[in-house]
C-alpha cells in the first residue's frame, strides 16, 4: 500500500508556542527622519484637502455647509494617508456622540472596504508564514478577498478535509508603516496636551493605548488565540447555545496569518427590526456573553462594530474580527461587577466605592466610601440605567473625564474601553431592541450573579429567557 504523505501544515500547527505569543513594543517616542517627513506629508495632506473641498463649497448645488465640505476633505486625507487614518475614520464613524457630526457622518465612507493588495502578494505572504506553496496548503484558495480592510484582507479557501474556512492575511509592511504614523501622532498628543481637555482626557495615554493595541493587532498569533479563548468561554455555564464565533484551524496560521472556520450570515446593522428573528433578544444575547467576557473570563471582544456582529444564516449571532481584544486586570473586572451589581440589583455604590480606592485612585480625597460612591453612582448609574437606545458615547466618555477632574486624575482608560463598547451597541439596540435598558436587565447578568438573579427575578415575577 503506497505510503500517504502528510499534508503539510503551518509553524503553529496544533497550537503557537509561547514564543509567538510576545508582542513586541517598538519605543513610541522615537522620532527620527521618517517621523519628521511622515509628519509633514500629513499637515500637507489634511490641509491641501481640506482647502480643496472648501475653495469647492460654494459651486455645490446640495446646499451642504462649509463643516459638510471641512470634513469630506478630512476623509480625502484619510484615504490617501493610508490604514492608520482610516482606522481613525473609523473610530469616529462608529462613534458619531464624541466627534463632530458632519465629520462622523463623512467618515462612514471608512467603513467600506478598500483596495485589496494584488494576489500574488497576498499569497507571498500566506507562503512565507506557512513555508508551504498555497496550493500546497488548500484545495481551494479564492485569489479575489472577500474583503479588504486597512491592516489585512480575508479570502475564502476549502481544506482538503472539506472544510470551507476563511484566510485573514495581514497587508505586506503594514506594521512598519503604522508605527511610524502613531509616532508622529505621539508627537502631535504631546502638543495638545498644553489645553486642559486634552490634559484631562490624556491624549498622549490615548495614542500610548492605540499604539500598544496597534502592535498586539499586528500579531495574528495574539488575536487568534484570543478568539479562540472567547470562544471556548461562550459555553463555560452550558447556556449561550445561540451565540458563536469562528473555530481558530491552528495548522494554518503563522505570525501574519490566521486561517479559521467560514460562519454565513448578515451583518446587525443589516438585519431588519420587522424580520421573523426576536431582534430584541438576539442583540440582549450577544451583549449577555459580551459581558461574561468583560468581568468574568478575560478576553473581550473590543471592536464590536455591525460589520463584527453578524446574525447568521442558522440564526445564531456570531461575534468576528478579534484584531481589537481587551483584557481587563481582576480588580477593574471586580470593580465592573460592583458596579453592574448595584445597578441592577441592591443600589450599593460604597462596594463600587471601595474597589476603587483600592486601587489608590482617590487616596488624595477628603471623602468617606459613601461620598466616593454617590459620586460613582450620580455619573455612571443614570447613564447605566437609561434606555440604550438614548446611551451616548459622548456622555459617558465625558462623565469620565468630570469624574476623574473631581479626584484629580486622568480618565481610568479601562472603564472608557468598556463604554466604547456600549457606544457600539447603542446603535444596534435603537433599531432593534427599544426600550431596552441594558443596566437593568436581569437577563445579562445571570452568570455573573446567579443567586441574587435568580431571586430578583422571582420577586418581580420574571421568566428570563433561556
């Protein structure tokens, strides 16, 4: 009998070694020639940009303003400055409560895919990730994406088990380009920070987080073994049967490479509030497990924009794209609970209180745990206990930032993190759940408080869904 050999596989084949698993931190404070001149391509860039439009505005037969004309340009910029800038525009499309509207609503055009990187060069990376010729690799592998974004791009491919799966492969250089903008973007934080808002908020923090994320995304061995915690996570109480995302296929990944199961479906913001689908429901069992990821497992999902949230064509929901994951440390996850606790079920903001002075955030305050928690609780709890659909991201971010004036410190990024988030689901729940009050609803916090859930929930008469 002729012998069969082996098909060949990646170098993280049956899961990365630790090794991979390092994310490296090139210093953010260099700034040496290639900073300098990005620097000035982008000051040239935005402002011929932005003149173009507005010296244009008046010909214009819409009617639009000139803050209309202002922000288009912006995104012109954007466009032709490449990844970082769109992932920029991005951030401000998805979070139309913090910027500017004409400028958020300009940006909504970063959300489409760009131009995809040629085949060949796609491949030539897929091959030398994995050392092995793609057709090698695949029974199948479709040279035109399914999609590009601005760090990478996913095609469709069939292993030779059959298995129809996706490959995400990462732009060639993308990382040394994207270092060098937020070094220069570091540059310019440091400038803001001379205005009291800015100081407030941190801006130089805000690059330093974007810089350390940018490079833990850039590591497709981090992102895809977080993807896989979370997913393994989903079940951990033997519930959440209706939400998935995508099984992680180790043998074909490498360091700029993951390749993982194919999930079909649509994405949230697609979806249409008067479909056969309990849309109220699906969105409150996406959020349930994305919160049993933020305060109890650890990896959470941290970009849960419409195109990362999908209502699938068996009709679970499926959480994708891990390249932005958070993991907060045990004692922001038990501060979390605190707070959803007293929000939800007995009011007690001294425990939330008590967690953070833990933490020597308010060691320097003349205050008592009550007081620190009826200040906790008259900026966060009536953003909490709201319709979701009336939540801004505006409001907590800036509740944030008045909190932290009052103990004289900068924002705690962690809990800003997690209000991005809610930012996100906002949208979702306008159109798909309203009415819906994510502080109070029992339902989200089963898992987290099983006892006192289930006691509430008998006291008010409440059958929550499985």
């Amino acid at each position: 009998m002729p012998d069969i050999a082996p098909r060949p596989t990646g170098p993280y084949a049956g899961g990365p070694p630790a090794s991979a698993l390092h994310v490296d931190m090139p210093p953010l404070e260099r700034f040496g020639l290639r900073e300098a001149g990005r620097t000035v391509v982008i000051g040239v860039v935005l402002l011929v940009s932005v003149l173009l439009k507005l010296l244009a505005w008046p010909l214009r037969p819409d009617g639009r303003g000139p803050a209309d004309a202002a922000a288009e340009g912006t995104v012109d910029a954007f466009e032709i400055l490449g990844p970082t800038f769109v992932k920029l525009g991005q951030l401000m499309a998805s979070s139309s409560g913090v910027f500017p509207r004409p400028l958020a609503d300009a940006c909504l055009r970063c959300l489409d895919d760009v131009a995809p990187v040629p085949a060949d060069r796609a491949r030539a990376v897929i091959e030398e990730d994995l050392g092995h010729p793609v057709g090698e690799l695949f029974a199948r592998f479709d040279d035109v994406p399914l999609a590009a974004a601005s760090v990478g791009q996913v095609h469709a491919c069939v292993l030779h088990d059959g298995r129809e799966a996706v490959v995400k492969v990462q732009r060639p250089g993308i990382a040394h380009r994207m270092l060098v903008d937020l070094r220069a973007a570091y540059v310019g934080a440091r400038l803001l920070q001379a205005f009291e808002f800015f100081r407030i908020a941190n801006a130089t923090a805000i690059i330093r987080d974007l810089h350390s994320s940018t490079m833990t995304e850039l590591n497709s061995a981090v992102e895809a073994d977080r993807q896989s915690r979370f997913r393994e996570c989903i079940g951990a109480f033997g519930d959440n049967t209706t939400v998935t995302t995508p099984q992680v296929y180790w043998d074909y990944c490498g360091p700029r490479v993951i390749c993982m199961e194919r999930l079909r479906g649509v994405p949230m913001d697609r979806v249409p509030a008067d479909s056969a689908i309990d849309t109220s429901l699906l969105i409150r069992r996406g959020v349930k497990v994305w919160i049993e990821s933020v305060v109890l497992h650890g990896p959470f999902h941290g970009d849960v924009h419409a195109g990362n949230l999908w209502l699938l064509d068996d009709g679970r929901l499926a959480f994708l794209d891990f390249g932005i994951v958070g993991e907060l440390p045990e004692h922001w996850r038990a501060i979390l609970r605190d707070l959803f606790r007293a929000t939800a079920i007995d009011g007690d903001f001294a425990r939330v209180a008590r967690g953070i002075r833990a933490l020597g955030y308010t060691s320097g305050l003349d205050a008592d745990d009550a007081e620190i928690g009826r200040q906790v609780a008259q900026v966060l709890a009536p953003i909490l206990g709201r319709d979701l659909g009336q939540l801004r991201l505006s409001d907590l971010i800036v509740a944030l930032i008045r909190l932290g004036k009052q103990w004289g410190i900068a924002s705690p990024e962690e809990l800003v993190l997690f209000g991005k988030q809610l930012g996100y689901f906002e949208r979702y729940a306008t159109a798909l759940a309203p009415g819906w009050v994510i502080g109070r609803d029992l339902y989200l916090l089963r898992n987290v408080f099983p006892e006192e859930v289930a006691r509430r929930a008998a006291e008010q008469g409440l059958e929550l869904p499985a």
